[in-house]
C-alpha cells in the first residue's frame, strides 16, 4: 500500500455538495478510483477520485493543527 498525498483525508470529515450534514473519509481506492465516505446511519457512498475533489462535490473540512 502505498502512500499519497491525499491520505490525510482518512478520517477526516468532508462535506459534501446536496447533503445536509457531513462525513467522514473511511478509504481512498487507487486502483478502483474511488474515495468513500460514511456518513450518519452507517450510510457509505463512493465518489470519483481525484476528480470529485477537483470539481468541488468534496469538500474537506480539516482544520490546521
């Protein structure tokens, strides 16, 4: 497994365009293209990645430690 620059998005909550609360980041897949995301209620949806990042359906909501 190798590591990206995206993967300080895992766990992190994310917001997401049409969706009234936000979720978090549970794995980013490579291979697949995929970036998931759980959200209340145990409810996971997987989005394009990289490109749902770029075109702003996510939006990460990380704050700068």
């Amino acid at each position: 497994m190798t590591r990206t620059e995206d993967d300080y998005l895992i766990g992190e909550r994310i917001k997401v365009a049409n969706e009234k609360e936000p979720g978090v980041v549970t794995r980013i897949d490579q291979e697949r293209g995929l970036i998931y995301v759980l959200f209340k209620r145990f409810r996971e949806e997987a989005y394009p990645y990289p490109e749902a990042l770029y075109q702003n359906i996510l939006t990460p909501l990380v704050t700068k430690k």
